[in-house]
C-alpha cells in the first residue's frame, strides 16, 4: 500500500539544545504516524507525497553511519525507483540538513533547506504556505523548538495550507533520551493545526510535571518522583508547568 500524503512540514534541529523536532499537518487522517521519523542524537526526516517511510528509516541509517544529510538523502533516493514522487526534509544532529522536491509531486510543491531546518510542501495553495514558515523559523531561533515548529506550522497554515483542506497534524520532539519529549497528534479534525497548537499549551501546563518525572539515563536525575507526584494528583486546571533548564 502507497499512502499518498501531500503535506506541509517542519524538520528541525534546536542549535542550544541538540533536540531534534518535526511538525507536519495534511488533508488525510493519521498524518504522525507514517511522516515523521526522529532519531535521537542521529536526525529527523520528514518524507511525504508519494510517502516512502524507509526513505526516512534508511535515511536516519545512512546518518547513524556518518553519513552527511546531503549524502544520506542522496543514497535514498539513488536506491528508490519512484523518487520522483517523493518530498523528504533531512535534518541531521548537527544541523546539517538536505530536502528533496520530486517533478511529479502535486503543484504547489517546493522547500527550502535553512539554517538547521527544512521546510517542504506538495499539493498546496501556493509558495507562500513555504516561506512564511521559514520566515518563522528565521525570526524564532531563540525560542524553544516545540514553539517554533508550532508558530511555523500555524504560520503555513494561515498562508493557505494543503489545498484540499484539513484534516490532521502532528508534533515530534525528542532529547537525549531513547524516548519522545512531546510527541502530539490530531488525527481527524476540522482545524488540525490550530488544536494542535492548543494540545502544545495544554501539554505545557498538564502534562510537563509528568513528563519531568520520567527515568533518563543520559541527562542525569529526573525530578524526584514526590515532586512530581504533588503536581499529577492535582486537578488537571491547577497543574503548571516546571522549569527543569532542560529546553525542547
């Protein structure tokens, strides 16, 4: 089975933090689940249109082996006869990133590879939905990368978006460790971006006292758990969130 998700979306690397993220919506259901492929320490690639996930899983291999983004996207695309079809953002740990527009992906299609970012898009209204994303990215670099990835993708949004519609969105982040830091989707929803965006705020002050508390192995203590404990058993309006110095 090929799924067919033309989609806009944000891989990403946080220059002061090393935290790898993608956000990453479309006018198809379940967008999270077969787009968006992080690696800790390693990378992050986003591939849609057409999408190919081993595009992203052996793209995340080739920089394992110390390949360069340039170099693992090339590979990939070398061994897929339908390459073509593809859109794939390649970030890599370090920052380095590549992307790929295929001839045959829907019009609108494009991307821009930033600064420690790409920006990719097929099927949209127009390059706008692109460049105020990058815009975003540009203008945000100080801020932690959960925010800009959702500032950017609401941005896209705004400017027009997937062509078809709306439908579902996701946000990936991860840290140091083998686990997500935040890790949101709206699979099926009128107005995807928007709540998700909402989720981000919620997760913030509703969930982040849980998320502190969870084991690590490679940035020292969580918060001990009787901390954290005192904000899960509360009501869920009355939790706020903690600031551990660890910034996503």
């Amino acid at each position: 089975m090929v799924v067919v998700l033309n989609t806009f979306s944000i891989a990403a690397c946080c220059p002061r933090s090393g935290a790898l993220g993608i956000a990453i919506s479309t006018a198809l259901p379940a967008v999270g689940g077969y787009c968006s492929f992080i690696e800790p320490g390693v990378g992050a690639v986003a591939t849609q249109s057409w999408t190919n996930p081993y595009l992203a899983i052996d793209a995340l291999a080739g920089l394992a082996g110390g390949a360069t983004a340039t170099e693992a996207l090339q590979r990939v695309l070398d061994a897929d006869s339908d390459a073509d079809l593809r859109q794939v953002g390649v970030v890599d740990a370090d920052g380095g990133t590549a992307a790929w527009t295929g001839a045959a992906c829907t019009d609108w299609a494009g991307h821009v590879a930033g600064e420690g970012f790409t920006v990719q898009g097929n099927m949209l209204v127009g390059a706008e939905t692109i460049d105020v994303m990058v815009a975003v990215m540009d203008a945000t670099r100080d801020r932690e990368l959960a925010d800009r990835l959702v500032t950017a993708l609401l941005a896209g949004q705004q400017a027009g978006g997937d062509k078809r519609g709306k439908q579902s969105a996701a946000l990936k982040i991860y840290g140091a460790e083998a686990y997500p830091l935040l890790d949101l989707r709206v699979d099926d929803h009128s107005d995807p971006v928007t709540e998700l965006a909402r989720l981000h705020d919620l997760a913030k002050v509703q969930l982040q006292p849980f998320l502190d508390s969870l084991p690590r192995r490679k940035k020292g203590q969580a918060v001990p758990l009787s901390d954290a404990a005192k904000a899960v058993i509360m009501l869920p309006p009355d939790r706020r969130p903690r600031d551990t110095g660890e910034k996503a």
